[in-house]
C-alpha cells in the first residue's frame, strides 16, 4: 500500500465534524449600513441629509490603530451617527446604534447626555427601522 493510499483510507475513517456557523458578530453595523443607504438614497427628499455620517467608533482596531486614533481625537462613547443639522431648535441630531440586546455603555450614556444638554437631539435605535423613524420625526419636528 502507498503511503498516499493510506492517508486516504485514514482521512475516510475520520468523523467528519459539521461545520460551525458564523454567528454574526456585528449586528448593529448591518442595521447602520441600512439608515446609510436609505439615507444615500433619500438625500433629495431632506435637506442637507447627505451630510449623516459615522463616527466609526464601533470599528474594531489593533492596539496600534487605537492609539494613533486616541491620539489623533477619537473619543470614547460618541454615538455612531451624526446628522449635524440645525433644526426646530436642536444642534443637530446623534444616533446610537444598538443590537436588539445592546446596552449602552458609561461613556455613551454620558456623552448623550451632554450632547442633550448642550441642545442637540439624540437617540438610541436598536433597528435601522427605529433610526429612519428617528431622522424623519427630526426632519417633520415642529417645536
């Protein structure tokens, strides 16, 4: 017997294990690609909405990107959208993006917090359905 012939024969005694399914890991990104498209394609319906954009604070970075990031002005617990346009009285509007079971952390819950104070809109949507929502009463808001 060859000794390719004897690999094979082993290989077809192996348990074949199933293959594990990707779980997907980043949820909330899917759904804020969404509000980016809808947006992308809604842009002659609202003025200025072409100017929404991320703070990509939810990428994940290695070690050495994180801190050239830090260093140059990334800040802990910006909210993942930015619609910085005047309107009915607010600054402009930011977007926290979750998955159906995310929580908000410390530094999030913070910065909404100031950024309300200091007369901005905020929200916290857990569907890209729930940010749409949230953009378009911004939009028809007439305080």
């Amino acid at each position: 017997m060859s000794l390719d012939s004897l690999i094979k024969k082993a290989l077809a005694k192996q348990e074949l294990k199933p293959s594990r399914t990707k779980r997907n890991a980043q949820p909330e990104a899917i759904e804020q690609a969404k509000v980016v498209a809808w947006a992308r394609a809604n842009e002659n319906n609202y003025p200025y909405l072409w100017m929404l954009h991320n703070s990509l604070n939810g990428v994940k970075l290695s070690k050495t990107q994180a801190g050239k990031a830090k260093a140059s002005g990334m800040l802990s617990g910006v909210p993942d959208l930015f619609l910085p346009l005047p309107k009915n009285g607010h600054h402009g509007l930011y977007i926290e993006m979750k998955s159906e079971k995310g929580r908000l952390t410390e530094n999030q819950q913070w910065f909404l917090s100031n950024a309300e104070s200091l007369g901005y809109k905020t929200a916290v949507c857990y569907s890209a359905k729930e940010a749409i929502d949230a953009i378009e009463a911004y939009y028809s808001d007439k305080r």
